[in-house]
C-alpha cells in the first residue's frame, strides 16, 4: 500500500489546515534549499499536547543522532488521521523547523472533531517519523461519562529506568499531565544508573538541548508522548534546584547576569521539546505556562506555574507567615480565582508543581519543613484554602509531584486545627525515577510517626510509579501504580493503592491499600548506585 506520504502536498491541502500552517515562519528566510539532510532526523520522537474540542498541538523536533543539522530551515509535511494506517486523514499541512528553535516543529491542528482520536505523523526529505496517536477534548457543551488521565513528575535521567513510562503507555487515558521536573540539571555521575551528557550542569542552550535529547532519546519515554497528548508544565530542575523567580539556588555562585541568561536558555530549550501553543514560547525572561483547559462540563484542569513568580523562600517558620510572601504572584493566584469560580465544570483539577498539604517531617513537638512547598507561603494557602472550601469552587482536586514519594492528603485552611475542615484533596504523586529504588522500610520508620501526629495525611509510600485517575460525575477513584524497581531491566507495574473523592464531599479517603508486609520490603536486591534525591535538599528549618 502506498503512503499518504509518498503522494505530493497540494498547496489547497496545506491551507486545509487553516490555523495549522507554519507555526515558527519569520520572513525573508529561504527555506528548503540546501544539500540532503542527515539520517535519524525523527531520534526523539513525536508527541501531542494540549488538547482542545477541535483541535491539539503536534510535535517533533530534528535533532539525528550522529552529527548536527544544516543552519537552514527545513520543511516538515505533516499529517493527522482517523486511522493508523493513515488512509482518512482529517488534515496535513507544511511546517518549518527553523534553526532558531532547534528545529523544532509545533503545529497546533485546528478543524478536528471533539472527543476523538487521531493518529499523527511528521515527512523531513526521505525520512518519515514514528506516528503519534492523540485524543481532542470532548466539546465544552458535553457531560462526558468519564474521563481518565495519569499524571506523574520527577524524571531524574540518571536515578534509574523509565519503567514507569513503558507500562504507562499501554493504559486507556484521555491525557497524560506531566507535573514537572522533566529533566535535572545536575552534573554526569558515574557513579549513577545511567549518565547524564556533558562535563557539568547545563547553562547555554546548546546544553540544555543536549540533556533534554538525552532525555527524550529513552524508548520507554517516547512511548508515553507518542500514545497520548500530555499536558505539561514545569518545576525547578528544569532550570536549576529550587529556583524562584530570579533567584538562584545559590546567588553566591551565579551572579543575577548568569542566572537570567540560564533562565532565558532553559526557558528556551523547555518550549523546543514540548508540544505547547505558541502563547508559550518565550520572550526573554518570561513564559507563559499557566493556563486553563476544559474537558466537557466533567473537568477543568487549571495548570499553575509555581516558579517564575513567587517569592524567594523564607528561612523559618516565623517567616513563612509573611503576607507579603507569594508563591504564583499576584496576577497568576487572581487567573485562578476567577477560573476556578467560572468554570462551569463538575471538577476541578489543579495541575500543580510543590505540595499544598502541612507537610511536618519530624515527629514530637518539634517541627520542620520544606519551606520550598507551600508550607512557605502560609498566608496566601490559607487564603486559597479558604477560598476552596467556599460554594464557588465544585470539587476541586489538587494534583502535585516534587515529592519523590506519594502523599494523599485532605486539604484544610488551618492544619494546626483539627476542627478545621476538609475543603480539597491532594494527591501529591510519585516520582517516575527520581530517587531511585526506593528503601521503603527506613521511609516508613521516618514517617509512619508523623503521620500519626497529622490527622490530614491520608496515605504515604516512596515506591515509584504514577496516578491514574478516573472522573465520574459522581466520583473521582485513582489508583496509584508502582514498579518494583527502576534497577532491573523488566520490572511489572501493579496498583499499590486505591482513592476516593466523592462529588460534593471534600477531602479524599483510601479504598484499598497493599498489606503492609508487602508494600514496605526493599524493592531491588541488586547493585545500588549513587541517586541525587532533593525531597529535602532546601535546608529544613524550625
């Protein structure tokens, strides 16, 4: 059978596309000419994001495996189908990977239809790239039956496998929400599983695309963008430990010109490697990365950018009860009110990077914290809270990673009051590979005492793995999935635990959970490697 691909893109085919068309055009640049391209071009995948009613987001990027592209924009044809041999297809269209964004290629594909999935796939010269399968939003007017997404974060390249990813790819979701901390910005170890790239951290473009091919070039993680359109935003190792806006885990070492420069090129090359609109890309210092999509009247998913605007972190306990003290910044918390109270949906989920939930890491009458979470920003979470626990919000659900750990926790405006009452649920999630293969039995030891002096938590465990959740517009029932070892080459993926949060009863309860015995033995019997693991790297202060 002859390809779609082999046939030649009619100019009315390309206008098809309407808003589809050359996403990354700057005109007065030949485009095209040039001498024959280098094999591999497609080495990191496909992907989707995004998505709306009538249309998603499309992505790849050229980057071969051996040697560089030409400094010359490429055509890229693409094209998205009804079917996966490609025999239906809905729309194609020419884009231009220009050299100013990595060759890179987004094309945001309008003119689909609402709740349906479409396969994908992207033409650079010869080469025909691996195809990507996505789904659209059901139309804003529907009340769909149910909706199914995972989320998961933390992705530390050399901690271990992404095993996580090679099993998350066969679920049945509508999107995958990537919560943040794609790739880290630490050195190589040799000491690791695997190695990052290069002789330090990154700090130019050009080293920062080289960690996110590195990233992007794992089979098990281009597997997952390939099989559903992710919805993504970011955390700190994206641009440097604990960041918050123009401050720099140490300023002592990276003076304000060197840490802007590094933002501007982090911010670049995030934007290069993900299937994000064109609001998103860069400009200067800034991007774009909150924003709000709907699915039907079931769910609003509302995704916060915790990073570029908030406060610098206070150094104790005194400090973090300073009003002045903002983790989204004034703009960003006033987008969130008014979106929360206007969505018009059952639910409403919280894509969010740093947890929300009192998170005490000592038991006894001491306490301490990670000022780096909410637990910094007292002030503005209990005006949140508070907010939440209002009639104008409808179930929300706050979806949280960093944690390296799961942590399933009721929501309160005050957690030093145990009458205070429950106006949300947390389900902070697991790493995929950050931490490496976890030692359950010390985690527990840790832990277990606090838990029993913090009446909100829930559920906790450190094994790693990822959510997957169902919506109803009855109830939301997620169950988390976790590997036995990011260690060894084949390691089965199981549910741990069960939870629910029932429409119209804040807070969040455990239907089922592994046997104690079970959940707590060490997960890997082999080699352990050296793991840089930050769940407590921002120093703990009383």
């Amino acid at each position: 059978m002859s390809l779609p691909f082999a046939r030649p893109v009619r100019r009315r085919g390309v206008l098809a596309g309407l808003a589809t068309g050359p996403l990354l055009l700057r005109p007065g640049r030949a485009r095209g000419a040039g001498g024959p391209l280098p094999d591999g071009l497609f080495a990191l995948g496909v992907a989707s994001g995004d998505p709306l009613p009538d249309g998603v987001v499309i992505w790849t990027r050229l980057a071969p495996v051996a040697g560089g592209m030409p400094d010359r924009a490429v055509e890229v044809d693409w094209e998205i189908a009804e079917d996966d041999l490609f025999q239906r297809v809905r729309r194609r269209g020419t884009a231009y990977a220009e050299p100013e964004l990595g060759h890179s290629v987004h094309v945001d594909v309008r003119g689909l239809r609402a709740a349906a999935d479409y396969h994908y796939r992207f033409r650079a010269g010869a080469e025909i790239s691996p195809a990507g399968r996505t789904r659209t939003a059901p139309d804003p007017r529907a009340s769909p039956d149910r909706l199914r997404l995972a989320f998961a974060s933390c992705q530390d390249y050399q901690a271990g496998q992404y095993t996580a990813y090679r099993h998350l790819a066969a679920e049945d979701l509508d999107f995958v929400a990537f919560l943040g901390d794609y790739v880290y910005e630490t050195p190589p170890d040799p000491g690791a599983y695997r190695m990052h790239e290069g002789i330090g951290e990154p700090y130019t473009l050009d080293e920062y695309r080289g960690r996110y091919a590195r990233y992007r070039g794992d089979p098990d993680l281009r597997a997952a963008h390939a099989a559903f359109p992710w919805i993504v935003t970011l955390d700190d190792h994206e641009v440097d430990g604990n960041w918050a806006d123009e401050v720099p885990k140490d300023p002592g070492a990276q003076p304000p010109e060197v840490f802007r420069a590094r933002r501007i090129a982090a911010f670049q090359a995030f934007y290069e490697h993900m299937p994000l609109r064109r609001a998103s890309l860069p400009r200067g210092l800034d991007m774009r990365v909150y924003r709000r999509l709907r699915f039907g009247d079931l769910a609003g998913v509302h995704v916060l950018d915790t990073r570029q605007y908030r406060s610098d972190q206070p150094a104790t306990l005194a400090a973090a009860e300073d009003p002045a003290l903002s983790m989204t910044g004034p703009t960003q918390e006033r987008w969130l009110i008014d979106g929360l109270a206007t969505s018009g949906t059952r639910w409403n989920l919280l894509a969010n990077q740093v947890m929300w939930a009192s998170n005490d890491r000592r038991a006894g009458p001491e306490r301490r914290y990670s000022f780096d979470n909410w637990d910094g920003y007292r002030v503005q979470r209990r005006r949140l809270l508070e907010f939440l626990g209002s009639d104008r919000v409808a179930n929300p659900v706050v979806l949280t990673g960093d944690r390296h750990c799961t942590w399933v926790c009721d929501l309160r405006p005050d957690f030093d009051d145990p009458a205070s009452p429950a106006v949300a649920a947390e389900l902070t999630g697991t790493s995929i590979s950050s931490g490496g293969d976890p030692d359950t039995v010390a985690f527990h030891a840790a832990y277990d005492p606090v838990m029993a002096e913090s009446p909100h938590w829930k559920y906790i465990d450190n094994r790693r793995g990822y959510v997957v959740s169902e919506l109803t517009p009855e109830r939301m029932r997620s169950r988390l999935r976790v590997v036995d070892s990011v260690w060894a080459d084949d390691s089965p993926i199981r549910t741990a635990a069960e939870f629910v949060t029932e429409a119209g009863r804040p807070g969040v309860s455990v239907a089922w959970q592994e046997p104690a015995t079970y959940a707590r033995a060490r997960a890997h019997d082999g080699p352990v490697f050296s793991v840089h693991d930050d769940r407590d790297a921002f120093p703990l202060r009383r």
